[in-house]
C-alpha cells in the first residue's frame, strides 16, 4: 500500500469503531479553554507592551481575527473528519501520510519549543519567589529537576501522569480571576489611553509572539472521533471558547496596563505578580506568582505526558530507530521517547530564553496551521464528509484562503533563523521517511547519515555562540581561547552565527555517518 493512501486500513476504522462518542459542546469547550490559557499570559502581557505600549490590545484583537479563520478552518475540516488525531487526521486525509507525518513533525517542533518556553517562566516565577534560585547554575539545577521528576512521574504510567494534570487544572484560574475581579477597580484611564496607530511591523511583531496565548484549540480537538456530532459541537465549542479566552487577555491586559501604566514593560519575567502588588500587596504577588508557578508546571506535566506519544509512534512506524518504541517492561510505558522528549526540550531551555522558544514554536505551529487550512480547502473541493451534514456557511469556500493570508502575513514577520530551524528538521524527517521506501544497504548508509546529522546538529546546537538565546559575537567567543584556536581568519566566516554552528554540525555529523556506515559496508560489519 502506498504510503500517501488517505484512507483507513481495517485496523485503523475498527480502532476508531471502538471509541465512544461522549464529548459535547460543555466539555469540548471547557477543554480548549484549558488547553489555551496557560502559563504564557503570565509574562506576555509585558512583552507586548514593550513593542506597542497601551495599544497592547490591538495585538490581542488581531490574533482574535486572525484565530476566528483559523478555528473556521478547523471547525469546517473536523466536521468532515471525525478521527482522532485533530488536525494531522485532516492534513492526512486530504494531503496523504506523508504530509501528515510533515505536521506531526511540526507539531513535535511545536510542543518541544513551547515546552521548553514554559519552563523557563516556571523558573522565573520560582526565583521571583526565591531570589536564590535565579543564579543560573541553580536556575539549570531546577530546570533538570522538574524534567527529571515529570519524566519519573510519566515512565511509571499514563496513571500517574494523569493525576498530575488534574491536581493543577483548576489550579491555575483561581489566581487570574482574583487579579482580574479585584485589579479591575485600581485601572487608572491615562494608563491605558493612546493616541498614534502603532504601525505595521510593530504590530506583527506583537501578533507573531502573542499567538503563543492562543495556541491549543489544535490539542483539543485530537480526539475527534469522541466528540457528539463533530458537525456541530467542534463549531460552536470552538467559538466558544475562543470568545471566553479572548475577553479574557484583554481583561488581563487592560489591568496590567492600567495599573503600572508604562512600567509594565519593566518586568518581563513577571508582569501580572507586579501588578497585583499594587493592589493586593505581598500577598497578593505571591499568590499571582504561584499562580504562574502552577500554571507553567501544569503545562509542562500535560506536555510531558502527551508529547512523547509522537515519537512513539514516529519509532513504532521505522521512520525513527526502533528503539524509540521501547516500552517499560514493568510499567508498560514508552519510556525511551519520554526520556528522549525531555532531554530535547532540556537542552532548548538551558539556551534560550521563553520569548525565542515562544517566536520558534509559533513558526512551527502556523506552517501546521497552514497544511491545515490548505487541508480545509481540499476536503470541502472534495466534498468529504463523516458523520451527518458539515458544517458549511455562505462563503465557507473563501475562508481557508483568508486564513492563509493572515498565516502569510504573521510569519513574514519571523525571522531567517526560525524558517531555517523549522525547514532543517523538515528537511531530516523528509529523509528519514524516504529512507522507510529504500532497500538493501542504502537504508543503513541513509539512516547512519540522518542519525549523524541529527546528532552533529544537536552538538553544534548546545556549543552555538550565544548565551540564553542572545547572540554572542563569535570574535568575543574566540578570543578567550585564541592561542588554542590559532587561525580565526578561517573559521570566521563558518561560525559567525549560531546557525551557522547548526548547518555545519549538521552537515560534519551527515558525512560522518554515511562514511562510517560505508566503511562498515566495504569491511562487511553490518550497522544498525
């Protein structure tokens, strides 16, 4: 069978034949409430007022247009694909496997950067609360900590990490709806009045990190083939709850800025605890500051629990080793890919800071938005249908090719750097499920060159010039060890950037797995 069928095998439609249909539009929407509000509104109320001051909350307003397409988008693709797997379930059908492997890719890229984001905001809130803790030896200790503990939680079972979710759900509102019920009496007008219309690329700039608040309407919707008639419940529970979580961070914006005014820029790390201490004291900032610590460690837990699911099935599928498919012998969990997961969003959190991982997961995330919304257009040409009457509006047709606009624009605002991050991994998970199609020596000499590239990559990654995500002229680098480096003049052209140190660790690891496996051909020692 061709690996771009867009149909279900046997297996598959009796797997989906056993889920029950029991998710209405209360919990469907509860969920991607949940889902979307997490430890992101804690800091980026600051980071948007840095670039726009008290317009702010034109930022909001225009990612809110921008996800009304969106969420059309997914509301019209998953009222015609009922299955479980959310939006890679509608790329696949519509584009074929490879494609939707494509976006599970991405949405890997996607969880490990905003992973690793958060916690970098849960490190900031504990150090807010315990100064002792921001040095940045303890600041890496904690980091590997909270890794190692959710990673200890989640290899003893789906139980237990389960568990953990539910202990820090509801957690995490009860400080915003305190902030916001009392902060909204101490907003003084002149804080949150302007008079010039911030101009374009100041406010796409804004657009392309605050989309990070809006993101996981997308997690919500993976189980699909659950939901009570998808034509109608993904709709309205969509737009929902992207009502309640706009109203929301406009609220948490507007009380920000209205009671610290142009100060709020200053406290990049914990915006919404500053605030509250105006308002509600000492104690009241501890309490916003638990509250991001929950939050952030909340989102970090579902993550961890979730996540590694995808390289799971990436190594059960062969595009990946094996051995990423290893499941604990006692506990029955996959325990290589959890373990695998958090090293990766590790190394992501000890060098670069939340508003870098924050730009990069949401690159990643609207290149899936965009296979999703070209998706959307294909189903409806094709008139693909599941369960019932889709969801279909005058216009439905043009929406998809609206939202590909907005996509387009938001992400004309990115950097090189990030295109760059997110087309090198597309480019090796390309050649790693090419190398699923290819026979006798060449998968090995291919899947040693990808191996080594991935591994070249990750070196050069956590050895690149730069120091928590700001660049570090590569001279000031070198100079320290100049009399060991000797010749600077050659190799500053090659590492004067950190992708530079990317592409060519990648690269030196690439030719140095294919000529170990083509060695090992010739000397006839067989490589796995």
């Amino acid at each position: 069978m061709s690996h771009d069928a867009p149909v279900l095998t046997q297996n598959e439609e009796r797997a989906e034949a056993q889920l029950v249909r029991a998710i209405g539009i209360p919990a469907l929407t509860a969920n991607i409430v949940n889902s979307t509000i997490g430890a992101g509104i804690f800091v980026l109320p600051a980071l948007v007022a840095k670039g726009l001051g008290p317009a702010a909350p034109l930022a909001f307003i225009a990612c809110a247009l921008a996800m009304i397409l969106f969420v059309t988008c997914f509301a019209v693709a998953g009222s015609r694909v009922s299955l479980t797997g959310g939006l890679y379930a509608y790329v696949e059908v519509a584009f074929g496997r490879y494609v939707g492997f494509l976006a599970g890719v991405l949405y890997c890229l996607t969880a490990v950067a905003a992973v690793a984001g958060v916690v970098n905001v849960f490190v900031d809130s504990i150090a807010a609360l315990v100064p002792l803790l921001g040095n940045p030896i303890i600041r890496v200790v904690v980091m590997f900590l909270v890794y190692g503990v959710l990673v200890a939680i989640n290899v003893r079972g789906v139980r237990e990490g389960a568990g953990a979710v539910t202990v820090v759900t509801i957690a995490k509102l009860l400080p915003i709806l305190l902030f916001l019920c009392v902060g909204i009496s101490f907003v003084h007008p002149t804080n949150i009045g302007w008079s010039a219309w911030p101009g374009s690329k100041a406010l796409g700039d804004s657009v392309l990190l605050l989309i990070f608040a809006f993101v996981g309407i997308e997690v919500a919707l993976i189980p699909s083939g659950e939901v009570k008639n998808p034509a109608r419940t993904v709709p309205r529970s969509a737009y929902l709850a992207l009502v309640i979580t706009t109203i929301v961070y406009i609220m948490i914006q507007l009380v920000a800025q209205g009671t610290l005014g142009s100060d709020l820029a200053n406290h990049p790390t914990a915006p919404l605890a500053e605030s509250a201490a105006l308002f509600l004291g000492n104690t009241g900032r501890t309490i916003l500051l638990a509250g991001a610590t929950i939050s952030a460690f909340g989102f970090v837990t579902s993550d961890i629990l979730s996540s590694p699911r995808m390289l799971f099935a990436f190594g059960r599928d062969g595009v990946i080793p094996a051995w990423f498919a290893h499941v604990h012998p006692r506990y029955r969990s996959p325990d290589v890919a959890i373990i695998a997961y958090a090293a990766i969003a590790f190394a992501f959190s000890v060098t670069s800071t939340f508003e870098a991982l924050a730009v990069l997961s949401n690159v990643a995330v609207l290149l899936m938005y965009f296979l999703c919304c070209a998706a959307c257009w294909i189903l409806v040409q094709r008139d693909v249908r599941a369960d019932g009457s889709p969801f279909n509006f005058p216009g439905a047709r043009i929406v998809p090719a609206l939202a590909i606009v907005a996509i387009v624009w938001i992400l004309t605002h990115a950097t090189v750097r990030e295109f760059a991050v997110n087309g090198a991994v597309l480019i090796v998970a390309s050649l790693l499920y090419c190398s699923r199609q290819l026979e006798g020596v060449w998968v090995q000499q291919v899947k040693a060159a990808v191996g080594g590239a991935i591994i070249g990559g990750f070196i050069a990654f956590l050895v690149r010039p730069s120091l928590l995500g700001h660049q570090v002229a590569f001279v000031d680098v070198i100079t320290a060890g100049a009399y060991l480096k000797g010749n600077e003049q050659l190799w500053m052209p090659l590492a004067q950037t950190s992708l530079n140190f990317l592409i060519a660790g990648v690269i030196l690891g690439g030719l140095t797995g294919f000529a170990v496996a083509h060695a090992a051909k010739h000397l006839r020692i067989s490589v796995k």
